[in-house]
C-alpha cells in the first residue's frame, strides 16, 4: 500500500502533463489540416520529369 504513495501522484502528475501537451498542441494549430496530409501522400511530386 506504500506504493500508493508515489504511483498515484506520479500517475496524476503524467496525466495532467499529456494534458497540457494536448492543450498546446491545438492552440498552436497542430490539428487545424487533418485532411492535408492523407492528400499529400497521393500527389506524385516524387517521379522524375520526362
């Protein structure tokens, strides 16, 4: 029961930090193009030029 002691703040501490990374992320407009990427992958910019 000891290990309550340190598990539970530390879960608590690593929780409220993935929260605020999710936070920054979408103040900064990480999520604003979801849609750009799975468009990206179909262009052919990568071939050579004839």
């Amino acid at each position: 029961m000891n290990v309550l002691i340190y598990l539970l703040p530390m879960a608590l501490g690593l929780g409220l930090l993935g929260l605020f990374g999710f936070m920054w992320a979408l103040k900064s407009g990480q999520y604003n193009d979801v849609e750009g990427a799975a468009l990206r992958v179909l262009s052919d910019d990568d071939l050579p030029q004839k």
